[in-house]
C-alpha cells in the first residue's frame, strides 16, 4: 500500500536540550547547535522556495488546471442536483423578499449572510467541470472537497473516489497514471502535490484563492527569513497545507496562545515547556532563541477574523516594543489575507438572535465536521436561544416530531416534541460556509410538514432568478 504521511504540522519537530546539565553524554557545543539550527532554518526556507517553484511550474504541465470555464451543462448539473445557490426554491424566493417567508403561522428569518461561501461553490463547480471534461478518466478527490455530507454524496454519486486520510496518512495506492485527482477548497500539501505529479495524473487544484493568498504570504515571510505565526488548527488540512508553503512557522490555536509566545519574546521563558506546548505546531529544528526576532502573521481562512486581527497587533506591537518602531519593518511582516465569510456568517447570526425581531427557535444546517458551522450554533447557545444545529432533512423526523441534533460542544442529542403545531413560530436559519441552499430548503420543509400536516410543498418560480454570488 502506497501511503503518504500527512507532513509538517502534525509532525512533532526535532527536539533541542535547551536545560544546561541535561544530556551532557552526547551534548554539541553552543556553537554547534546554533549552526545545525541555522542549517534547519535555511533548509526549511530553501523548501519553501522550492515548493512556490514546484507549484508554480504545474502551470506547465499541462497536466494541471486552476481555472473555472462556467461550462453550462456543468451548472445545469449542479443546479439539478440542488448543489449550489437557489434560484427557483424557497431559499431564492425569500432573497426576493428581504429574507423572510410566512407559511401560516410559521415566520421564517433567513441570515443576511447565510451558506456556500464564494471559494466552496468555485471548488463544487470545478469539481463537477472536471467530471464534464474527463468521462472517461477515474476521478479522485484528496479527502473531503468540502465539509458537507451532501455535496460529498453528489461526488459519489459521480463516481469521484475519495482518497481517505488514517491515521495522518494518505492512501493513494489507488491513484493511477491518467486518472485525475481533485484537491479541495482549502488546498493540499505540496508534498501531496509532487507525488500526484509524480505519479502523471491530471490535477484540479480547487484551492480558493484566498487561501492561495495566504501561501503567498507565508512564501514571502520565509523569502525575508521571517518565521511564519500561523492562527490556525494544526490539525486542519488547510493549516497543514499552508505549513507545507511556509519556511519556520509556528501554530497557535487562539489569543492566549499567542499572549504565551509575545510574553515569550518580551520576558523569555521555560524553554522546555515552550517547546513541550508547541511540539505538534511548529517546523523541524525549531529554535525558541533565533526564530521569534523576525515573525510575519498568516491565518488560516476559517478562523475568526477578530481573533486574527487582534493576534497580528499584538506580535506588531511586541516587535515594537522588543526593537523599536524604527526597526519594525525588520522584525515584523503582516499582509491582509483574511477572508471575511465566516465573521460575515457570524456577524448575521448576532443580528438575526438579536433586538425585537428575535426568533422562537433558530435552525443551524450544515456538516456536523464544519468548524465554521459550530461557531454558528455556539452564538445562539450563548443568547439561550433553543438551536438545533442539523446536517440534513433527514435529522428531521417528522411524523414523530422528533429531531436529532448537535451542540456546539459537540454532544449528539435528539429532541422529542421539538416544535408544538398550533401555536404561532418563529423561526430563525442559517447554515454554513459549506452548505447549499437545498439543505435549508428541505430542512425547512420538515419544518412546515410539522407544523401543518396538509403542507403540500413550495412551489418552485416559473423562471431562475439571478443570483448575486458572495464576495465571500
Ligand atoms: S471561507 Fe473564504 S477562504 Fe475559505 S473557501 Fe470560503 S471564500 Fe475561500
């Protein structure tokens, strides 16, 4: 079997003695370990060049594609399969209608901001672009193409098979010469990329450029010998990506984190447990002494835009007051690469669970795996809305007025008698950055069959209605 270790971030880097007296047998001397850093550090910034290089010359190829064509009989597909934005459904009508929908004496609110972010429809098109275009050729995905059960059915149904990841590993024993292999929304290793080239298979790289933007960014830090703070999860695909672009990075997870690491570079520290509490988070031959003089900010996509904001002041002004502001510019390296969709989703909720026009009840749809979704049902949970945060129809059990349900601390419940028929509802929606329309749709259509046994269903509009595309 043919794996591939999912590399960088999950991988614990080289660990230093940083504790006089300890490994004394087989200690190097200072100097010595500062040249073996200084080789680590210079040979991670080689592989970044090498791997900006390396994906760059893809291009030529002409083994790999990046590009949308809006091929008509692709959009006709995924309009017909319900992936993607309304344009005749309920969802389409209510856009038409300030966002709001009355059937009896249910009131539906649907978010300002709501669904497929600008990136996942992109990636979902050219997923199904590439099934047009290639009829013969065995089609495989690098793990899920977006974090919804639905879609990823849709690239069943399609013959499109999943390269799964075990255990940080890939299989991609199954991948043969000819075939073409789709990497999702929020990218791929380069490690991963360089093998598929290797192997001579057709690529569809589906990352969203904003996460391209990020590598960009990361690519120039390491190109000025700046050790790359990455705000992300270093676990998650996008950030093992965007680690596999950076040069010496270092992964935290929130504003804590980051507080720990610029108390750090102010005050110094334990050493050990730095490099105990970053062991999964940071590149080979991290050095707590030389790798936090010179540090550039990146994100990775899903993570609050607020927290990342407030992350990138505080290392500017910990440089600052470390250097100096006239030696800022040396220490420091900052680029807008946040993507607004989640907070926009956000954002929205707040204004939907707030004020007079509050709801009843609030519906959360999307994968029960969307980080950015679970985000969504915490701000409810907070107001002590009732919420149910479901990834389909199917939780929805309406003859049994039952509905099964995930917290945003992750629990699975299901809830009997959720809703009392007869007597008036609000209710609130939304759903996440990777969830097409028809999800709300059908949710909502449980949602009416309970309320009123004789519902009979939403007459779809005679004609699609234009749909303006989110810039996120
Ligand atoms: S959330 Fe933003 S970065 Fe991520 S896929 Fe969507 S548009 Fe792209």
């Amino acid at each position: 079997m043919l794996t591939l270790t999912v590399p960088s971030a999950r991988r614990p880097a080289r660990r230093v003695c940083g504790t006089k007296g300890r490994c004394a047998a087989q200690a190097p001397s200072a100097e010595e370990v500062r040249e073996a850093l200084n080789a680590a550090s210079g040979s991670n910034r080689e592989a970044a060049r090498d791997a900006r290089q390396f994906r760059r010359s893809l291009n030529k190829t002409g083994r790999y594609t990046r590009r949308v064509v809006d091929d008509a009989e692709s959009l006709e597909k995924m309009e017909s399969d319900g992936v993607g934005y309304s344009r005749k459904g309920l969802v389409a009508q209510m856009r038409q209608n300030g966002n709001k929908f009355t059937y009896g004496d249910v009131t539906v609110s649907l978010a300002q901001a709501y669904g497929f972010c600008w990136g996942v429809e992109r990636a979902v098109q050219m997923a199904y672009e590439a099934r047009a275009r290639f009829p013969e050729s065995q089609l495989h995905i690098t793990n899920e193409i977006i974090h919804n059960p639905g879609v990823n059915q849709r690239m069943h149904d399609m013959n499109v098979k999943f390269i799964e990841a075990k255990d940080d590993t890939k299989d991609f024993s199954g991948v043969e010469n000819g075939d073409v292999v789709i990497l999702p929304a929020f990218g791929a290793s380069v490690e991963e990329m360089r093998l598929l080239n290797d192997r001579g298979v057709q690529i569809i790289d589906t990352t969203c450029p904003w996460v391209s933007k990020v590598w960009t960014a990361v690519d120039r830090q390491a190109d000025k010998a700046h050790t790359s703070i990455i705000h992300g999860k270093y676990s998650h695909e996008e950030t093992v990506a965007t680690a596999s672009f950076a040069g010496d990075y270092l992964i935290i997870k929130d504003l804590e984190e980051a507080k720990y690491v610029a108390d750090f570079i102010l005050n110094g520290g334990d050493k050990e447990e730095f490099m105990s509490k970053f062991t999964n988070a940071m590149s080979e031959g991290f050095d707590v002494d030389t790798m936090l003089e010179r540090v550039g900010i990146a994100n990775q996509t899903t993570m609050l835009k607020g927290e990342t904001e407030a992350i990138g002041k505080l290392f500017e002004k910990t440089m600052m007051q470390k250097y100096g502001p006239e030696a800022l510019k040396e220490h420091f390296m900052v680029m807008d690469t946040i993507c607004d969709a989640t907070q926009e989703r956000q954002d929205a909720m707040y204004e939907l669970t707030g004020g007079e026009d509050a709801v009843d009840v609030m519906l959360v749809v999307g994968g029960f795996n969307s980080s950015n979704t679970s985000h969504l049902q915490e701000i409810a949970e907070h107001k002590g809305i009732p919420s149910f945060w479901v990834c389909a129809a199917d939780c929805i059990d309406v003859a049994a007025n039952k509905i099964q349900h995930k917290t945003s601390w992750g629990e699975l419940k299901e809830t009997e008698g959720w809703l009392t028929p007869g007597q008036p509802l609000r209710v609130g929606v939304t759903s996440g950055a990777s969830t097409p329309d028809s999800d709300v749709e059908t949710v909502l259509d449980r949602v009416f069959a309970i309320m009123h046994p004789d519902y009979e269903g939403i007459k779809p509009l005679d004609k699609p209605v234009d749909v303006v595309a989110p810039t996120h």
